[in-house]
C-alpha cells in the first residue's frame, strides 16, 4: 500500500488468554471525543502525538455503517446529519447506508480520496470535513491536535516517521516479563 517500512522488535511474550471483555475498553470507538482519546492513549503510555499518528492508518481502514450512521443522520441526537460534513460526501455516504434497514455488511473507506494508498491524504480529508468517523474528524476540530494534523497531512515524511515511532512504542504495551505469558511458535494462536 506504499506505507513506511520499520524493524518490529521479535520475541515478545504475549498472554496466555485473549478476553473479548477486555477489547471494548483498550480500543478507541469511533466517536470517541479527542479527551477520550487521549485518555485512552495516555493511559497504555502513547502522547498525543502517537495518537494523532496512530490514527493515519485509517488512511488504508474500512468501516462498516453502523460505526458512522449516527452521524449521517442523528449526530449528536439532533436528528440531523453532523453539519461539518462535506455536502457531497454526506450523499454518497447515506446512499451506502441508509438510516434503517442496510446491509450490514457494507463498508466504506475511511479515507474516501485514496483508499488503498498508505499515504498522509487522510489528514488532508479531515482539514476538507472529508472524514468517516467522528474520533477522526475530532482531531481536527480540536486546538490540542489540530496543528499536528496539518503538519502530517503536509509532510508525508514527518507522517511516517511518526508513525513508525508510534508503532514502536505500541509494540511495547503490556509487555510480559519472565515467565509470564509465552514467545508463540504461531502469532495466531496460543503454544
């Protein structure tokens, strides 16, 4: 998808049990508000510049309806659509997921501009209130963010370095010592 290549450190030592109870609170959702977010992040050690970073891979993500119909059509309970959101952008996305009754299957590209291209155009699409989700369009709209989004949708450089530190040091959360958890011979499954 053309993104930065970066070493990923080997030998970690996962758990021994994966908890579905325990995914909904360690990820982010995607109307998450930027407080949320950087609480979220803060709290497994990552900065607001990991976040706002982190967030650029959802210029290769997908997301199915029911993450952002709200906002087409009752954003904020106001049943209205969420006024920020590119007129024409806002069609197409309603014709995709109509308010009741869709395709639950039905997914659309978080970076409506180059979907399939790991690239810094995501940042650019939320500067044009060209974004899917609400969490993404927040990083925009909120001062604390705003300015790294503009530099990382300016210098896809800058966007990949971050990035690739970010990844680094997201590979290190929750790290396992002595002999805690186990080195699997398979990442997909447990020794």
């Amino acid at each position: 998808a053309g993104g930065p290549k970066y070493p990923v450190k080997k030998g970690r030592r996962d758990g021994r049990a994966s908890l579905a109870s325990e995914v909904k609170n360690n990820l982010p959702r995607s109307n998450s508000t930027v407080d949320d977010l950087l609480k979220l992040f803060a709290s497994k050690g990552l900065n607001k510049t990991d976040l706002v970073a982190l967030s650029g891979a959802h210029t290769i993500g997908f997301a199915h309806c029911r993450q952002f119909v709200p906002r087409l059509y009752n954003y904020n309970h106001t049943n209205r659509p969420d006024p920020l959101i590119e007129p024409r952008l806002l069609k197409a996305l309603q014709m995709l997921c109509p308010r009741t009754g869709g395709n639950t299957d039905v997914v659309a590209p978080c970076d409506v501009t180059t979907p399939f291209n790991f690239d810094n155009v995501y940042y650019k699409n939320l500067e044009a209130n060209m974004s899917l989700l609400a969490s993404d369009q927040a990083l925009f709209l909120d001062p604390r963010t705003r300015g790294l989004v503009r530099m990382l949708g300016k210098h896809m450089v800058t966007f990949f370095d971050a990035f690739t530190q970010a990844m680094d040091k997201m590979g290190s959360i929750g790290i396992k010592l002595g002999n805690e958890g186990e080195i699997r011979r398979n990442c997909s499954r447990h020794n």
